[in-house]
C-alpha cells in the first residue's frame, strides 16, 4: 500500500484543483504558486498552504517547480 498511499491523496488534490480552474495534472499547490500573481484569493491561498506545510520552506514553489520538471512521474515516464 505505500505507493498508493502517497498516490491517492495527490490524485484527490489534483481532482479539486480541476473545479477551480487548474490544469489536471496540477496540484492545488503549484496552481496557488502560478496564480499568486492573478488576485489576491491566490496569494492568500498560497500563503495558507506554505503555513500549513511549515516543515517546507516555500511548498507552492517547490510544487510548481516539481511540476515543471515532472518529478511526480516516475523515472520511466519523465
């Protein structure tokens, strides 16, 4: 169960993201990060995510730029 119980959450997260706006393969994370310029909705979110994530310096950031890069796929499909 341990890939699965790391998968299902991001998958839940990612599925959310879509009904507001983000793109599918998007955590609520990295979207807050992209969008933290377009209103101020945005930037409170991504600072309530990042408080909420404190052990992580700058989650939203780190997410989007894991985006970017693919990290969440695995080695083969990077």
């Amino acid at each position: 169960m341990g890939r699965r119980s790391r998968q299902i959450p991001i998958a839940v997260d990612q599925l959310i993201n879509t009904f507001f706006g983000g793109w599918a393969d998007e955590t609520i994370s990295s979207a807050a990060w992209r969008k933290r310029c377009e209103s101020k909705g945005w930037a409170l979110l991504r600072k309530m995510i990042d408080a909420l994530f404190f052990w992580q310096t700058d989650h939203c950031k780190t997410a989007y730029e894991s985006e970017l890069k693919r990290r969440q796929l695995p080695e083969e499909l990077r």
